[in-house]
C-alpha cells in the first residue's frame, strides 16, 4: 500500500482521492487481462507500466469494469 492516501473504510481499497468511487469487489489477476491476446499487448502495457513507475509511486489494480446492468 502507498502511504498518503486514502483508504476505503470499507474493503480498504486506496485512492489519491477522500471517497473516490469505486467498486468494493475483490480485484483480480492481472494476467487474466491478458489471456488470449498477441503477446504485444502485455509487452507494450508492461513498457509503458516501467516508464510510469519511473516517474513516482503507481499501483495497478485489476478490476473488471461493471457492465451497465452491474451496479457498482
């Protein structure tokens, strides 16, 4: 967990942001993102993820978009 944000009181998710929305659900593995795509894919979010990581503190999280008739 990074330090200096907020936590959901609630699953304990963090976020830059007091009360930012979100889904209180369990995350998921990231590689199951991936599963059936061109290897390029992972390679270029894996490229792209190095380079943020470079510029400060970032945290990937998982999650599987709700679907309009999903509440979230």
């Amino acid at each position: 967990m990074m330090h200096g944000l907020w936590s959901c009181p609630s699953c304990g998710r963090t976020s830059a942001n007091r009360n930012q929305s979100h889904t209180c659900r369990p995350l998921g593995d990231l590689s199951a993102h991936f599963t059936g795509k061109d290897e390029a894919v992972r390679e270029t979010f894996d490229g792209i993820l190095e380079v943020v990581r470079d510029l400060g503190p970032v945290e990937v999280l998982p999650e599987k978009p709700a679907s309009p008739s999903t509440p979230a």
